[in-house]
C-alpha cells in the first residue's frame, strides 16, 4: 500500500511538472506597448487602452502597456530593447533608430509644438523675466524640456530647470504658484481640463517638430505587415476616432522625408545625458 502510494506520489509529481512544462512553452510571449511618459501612468494606461485591445486581436497575443519613471529611463529601455514598440517623441525616436536599430513606422496627422505656460495673470513676458525663478520641465531629456532650455538660453536666461514627473503636474504647480512657468506639449495642455486651461496662458509656442512616432523593435520585423494592418483598423475604427478626437490627434499619417534626421540635434544630446 505504502508502495502503491508513494508511486502514485510520483507520478502525479512528474505529471503536474510536466503539464507545468508544457504550459510555460505553449503560453505567449508578451508584446511591450511601450508609452514615453508624457503625462501620469494611469493617464497613459486609460489611453491606450483601445490600442492595446486592437493589438492583442491582430497579434494574438497578450499586449501590455508600459511607460517608465521619466524620458531619460524611457530611453535607457527603448535602447535596451525593452518595447516591441516605443512610441515616444521625435528625438527619441531618432535615437531609436540610430542606435537601436528601431523601425519608424507612423507619427501623428496634428502638429507636435512645445508650449511654455504661465498663470494667466502673470507678468512673465519674455525668458529674461523667469530668471531666478522656479522654471519646469519634464525631464533632461524630453522634447518640450530641451525645446525650452534652448528657447531660454536664446533669450538670455542659462539657469536650469526643475523637473516633474507628469504635464499635469507642471500646470498644476505653476497654478498653485510654486513655479513661474512651465514646459509642455501642446497636445498635454489640450487634454487639461478646461477649469486649468482657462487659469493659463502661452508664454511662448515653439513650430511644429516630429512628435509621438510608434517605433517597431527589429526582433518583430516579421510581424510589422500585420502591425500596420491593425493601426490602419484601428485608425478607421469608432474606438480610434473617439481617441483621436479626445486628445485632438488628428488620426495617424507617415513620417515625412528626413523628418527624424531633423530631430539629430535634439537627439545628439539625449545620446550625450545616457552616456
């Protein structure tokens, strides 16, 4: 009996080890949706959802979204190849494809424009007149933080920033008078409430500049035909159009000719902060 028990024992053990194998080699892989963090993780995991859901039925795997700490640690994982897509703005996505071997696939039909904002009955008038005072961005090595450091220093003011983690953030402190002005993207103050955007007001717009662009990790290269399938579906679809309406993106379009070779300059002083 004692016999009989123990083998039952042991074969229930290499069954359950066996199923466990056979459940690990026929589970899927994850596909990373990797989000530049522009605004707070829960705001960038609402707003990709729907991706995500078109993703997972084209792939038929599980997709997840992911976003890291801040630009520059977004970077360091882009460039260790932690996203099967990094979809993050210009200047990375230069550095993606430079350095990492990325595949550019499609950016955003509104333009992309750094903005400036100040409480809307504030004195600020040019960069000379934040000098001593609080000024934030939202990294060393986001677009809209680089965009204004330069727009500083061509007015006359080299002090640096203080960073912040999410847009909302930098409106909301710059409301609550613990900073003087604030850097951000247009598209960040667009999807503000209208209470905050109606206490602000632009300090300065920078132009246009290449702005979130979906970037395909070469290890799924076999899949980027299908990929493009299901942002074109989603694109069309009444879940895509109410994204694109909701944070006043305009749909989806193909990079420009030399549209990221732009963004080197930019691009060339993230490379500079990671090394």
């Amino acid at each position: 009996m004692k016999m009989f028990q123990a083998l039952r024992r042991g074969f229930l053990i290499l069954s359950l080890g066996f199923f466990s194998l056979t459940a690990s080699a026929q589970s899927p892989t994850v596909f990373h949706l990797g989000i530049a963090p522009h605004t707070s993780a829960r705001v960038i995991l609402e707003m990709y959802q729907p991706l995500r859901s078109q993703l997972e039925k084209a792939l038929g795997m599980p997709v997840e979204v992911v976003t890291a700490p801040d630009f520059t640690e977004f970077a360091k994982r882009m460039i260790h190849q932690e996203y099967d897509i990094a979809v993050t703005t210009g200047h990375q996505a230069r550095l993606a494809q430079t350095d990492a071997d990325y595949i550019p696939l499609i950016t955003y039909a509104a333009d992309f424009r750094a903005v400036a904002l100040v409480i809307g009955n504030s004195k600020v008038k040019t960069a000379k007149d934040l000098i001593g005072k609080p000024v934030l961005g939202l990294s060393p090595t986001s677009l809209v933080t680089l965009w204004g450091q330069h727009w500083m220093k061509q007015g006359g003011n080299n002090e640096a920033l203080r960073y912040v983690s999410a847009s909302d953030s930098v409106a909301r402190l710059v409301l609550s008078g613990e900073a003087a002005a604030g850097f951000m993207s247009l598209a960040n103050y667009q999807s503000l409430s209208r209470e905050l955007q109606a206490q602000m007001r632009f300090l300065v717009v920078s132009d246009p500049m290449a702005g979130r662009v979906y970037m395909l990790n070469k290890r799924q290269a076999s899949r980027k035909d299908a990929i493009d399938a299901a942002l074109a579906s989603f694109s069309g679809s009444a879940e895509g159009k109410a994204y694109f309406e909701k944070y006043k993106l305009d749909g989806y379009r193909k990079l420009k000719p030399k549209e990221l070779e732009l963004m080197e300059p930019y691009a060339r002083e993230v490379r500079s902060s990671l090394q």
